[in-house]
C-alpha cells in the first residue's frame, strides 16, 4: 500500500475547539503526524462540550481529533516550554488559535518558533483577523451573526437563524488546511517557511459568494427566503402526498424535464415561467402549480419519475438517515477506530479519497496527554527530563 500524502509531515497542534482541530485532523486524516499540545488537567475545551458523552468521551471532541497524539504541556513551564521548542525543531507545520497576544505571552509565536525553525508554516486562526479590537474572541454563532450569514437564514418574515452546524469554523479550519498546503508546496520550491493567517470573519464573508456579489452589484441587502434560491426558481422544497422533495431545476432545460416528469407540459410554454428570470419573478405562482400536481403521488413515486427524467432531486433527510442511507448506497460514510475507553466508535470521514493510497488506518482520538511520554522520546528528551514533564 502506498504512503498518504503527507507521510513524514510533523504538525504541532496548539489549537481548541473546532476550526483548528478540524484543519489538523484533516491533515492527519491526509498522513500527516498530528501533536496536539493540550494543558494538563483540562485539555482541549470540547471534551467537556457534552452530552452526548460516550465512555467519558464527548461526541463534540471526538468528530474533531483523530489521527492525532495528545502530548500534556504547560507551556507556561519553563521545562514543558522547552520541551515545546524541542518539538518544533524538526516540525513542520504549526497550528494555533489563541486570542491576540495569547502566543506571545507563552513563548509559541511566529518569531520564537522560527527561531529554532526557519522553515516552519505557522498558521494562526483568529476570529476576526487584523480587523480591530483584535483581542476580541472568535466563536461562530457570533461570526455567523456579524458576517451577515445569519441574515440570509431563515423565512422571509421570521428571524435570522444560525447554520444548524458551526459551519464557519468549519470553512476556517477547510481555509486554513488549504493555505497550509499551499505554504508547504512553495516551501518545497524555495526552501522558505511562511506565515499564515486564517479568520472566521474571512472565511464567513467569502462563503457568501453570489449573495454578497449581488449585493455588491445592486447595493441592496440581501434578504432571507426560506429553502428558496435568490436566483434559481425552482430551486426549493416541494410538496408531495407524503412529504417533501428537494427540487432543483437550475436552468430551462431542467426545467423543461421537470414538466414533462410531472404531466406539466404546459407549464413551460406559460409566459410567467418561460425562462429562469420569469420563474424568479413569479416564483409563488410556479410553487402552487408544481405542488398541485407532486401533491398527487408520494414522494418515492416522483424520485423515480424525476431521476429516470434527469431532474436534480432528493428526499429531505435526517441526519441519522442521510448516514444510512449513504452506507447502504455502498460507500460508508465513516471509519470504526479502536478507541481505549470507549471502545470501537464510528467518526465520519473527511471528503478527499486517494485511490494510490488505498484505506488508512486512523487513529482514534486521543486520551489527554495518552502519548505525552511517547512523543517526548522521539524529541530526544532524556527519561529523567519526561518525568519531571510528565509526572
């Protein structure tokens, strides 16, 4: 079997919560050795962010930290700091999320590291970047509410809402990986180590996309539809006998095989719907034909008719369903690992497969400081050094 692609790539992990965490178990998950420095005692904040717990576990920390080794420092320990520096003498990559100032106060910044590491890619994850009060912590339902995200969720005469997911963070830590592989591949070319910089705020408003651009364009504010589309009719919802379908006919000719699916020829040729800017304009009116007619047949019957017929559609899952159904449609969804208290525990996978590297073994999440000895070894640290670290 050959070697994920990041095989002998050392990241030090100094990140909590999920936007860092999540860039370093996707780079673990693509064969990089994770370290993740945790405070004796406490560790990373989300193994208490429960319930769920399993065995002790909470569900939170462990959709966040496989393929990784905990090792327990205090960094504010002259000794741990040390070991710390000894650490990143031979890494690669290292992640932090601190507030502004946080690093620098314990000696893990940019400047210290490169001190004992010119080559190192440092990515900081921040809430709000540069932008000012910079101090000020980052955490994703407030992103998600100053980015403007939250605005654009919900009824069009209801509140805002939130992502049912901390998706911001998610977006940071999927930007942050990026970038870092980036900074990685450039170091290969020049030999040089870079900095990089990642925040929620960033990440959040350049996932707006389209809707900030129309914004931009129009000068006008965005405004929330429900499961409607600003620009794509129809592109929503839509219901049937016994529930509801997903429907998203993107273009005319889509929309042109979803009438014809539905019995509903004559829905193209009416001037209210001829093309995607006339369904837009008049988009309760095609809603209330196309759901007089799906309102006749459940919605097993119309999946079968619209995908024989090619038209984007779906059923509208739970999650426990959705990762049900995506096993029994022959590529699971998750990966069993072996985890020392809670035993064999299922953790969904990250989306890249890599058909030269074949399947992985991952590592479960780790036990607080389970490898601090371990890795301390592999630094050079003398047995007597560890245990005065370790206990």
């Amino acid at each position: 079997m050959a070697e994920p692609p990041l095989a002998g790539v050392r990241v030090v992990d100094l990140s909590r919560v999920l936007a860092g965490p999540y860039c370093t178990m996707l780079l673990g998950d693509l064969g990089a050795d994770v370290v993740k420095v945790e405070l004796p005692g406490a560790g990373d904040e989300t193994r208490t962010w429960g319930p769920p717990f399993v065995a002790g576990e909470s569900a939170y920390y462990l959709a966040v930290n496989r393929n990784k080794r905990s090792v327990a420092l205090d960094l504010r320990d002259e000794r741990a700091h040390a070991a710390f520096l000894r650490l990143v003498e031979n890494a690669d990559v290292v992640v932090e999320n601190f507030r502004h100032g946080g690093a620098e106060a314990l000696g893990v910044d940019y400047d210290r590291v490169r001190t004992v590491n010119q080559r190192i890619v440092y990515c900081s994850i921040s809430g709000f970047g540069r932008r000012e009060p910079a101090a000020r912590p980052g955490y994703d339902f407030v992103v998600q509410a100053e980015s403007g995200l939250m605005s654009i969720n919900g009824d069009d005469d209801g509140p805002p809402f939130k992502v049912g997911v901390a998706v911001v963070d998610v977006l940071a830590g999927l930007n942050a990986a990026t970038a870092i592989l980036a900074a990685l591949h450039r170091r290969e070319r020049t030999g040089e180590g870079d900095r990089v910089e990642v925040s929620l705020l960033d990440s959040a408003l350049s996932a707006l996309v389209n809707v900030a651009q129309s914004t931009l364009v129009t000068g006008d504010e965005a405004h929330r539809r429900g499961n409607a589309h600003p620009s794509i009719a129809p592109y929503q919802p839509l219901r049937a006998a016994d529930g509801e379908i997903a429907v998203a006919a993107a273009n005319d000719g889509l929309f042109a095989k979803l009438a014809q699916a539905l019995g509903r020829p004559d829905l193209v040729d009416d001037p209210r719907f001829t093309t995607n800017a006339d369904r837009v304009a008049h988009r309760l009116e095609l809603a209330a034909e196309l759901e007089r007619t799906l309102s006749t047949r459940p919605v097993d019957e119309w999946l079968e008719l619209l995908g024989a017929a090619g038209v984007p559609a779906g059923r509208i899952r739970g999650v426990r369903e959705a990762l049900e159904a995506a096993a029994a449609a022959g590529e699971p969804p998750t990966v069993l690992v072996e985890h020392p208290s809670v035993g064999t525990v299922p953790l969904v996978r990250t989306a890249p497969r890599f058909s030269s590297a074949g399947e992985q073994q991952a590592l479960p999440p780790p036990l607080l400081g389970q490898h601090t000895r371990e890795v301390l070894a592999e630094a050079g640290l003398a047995p007597a050094a560890i245990d005065a670290i370790a206990g």
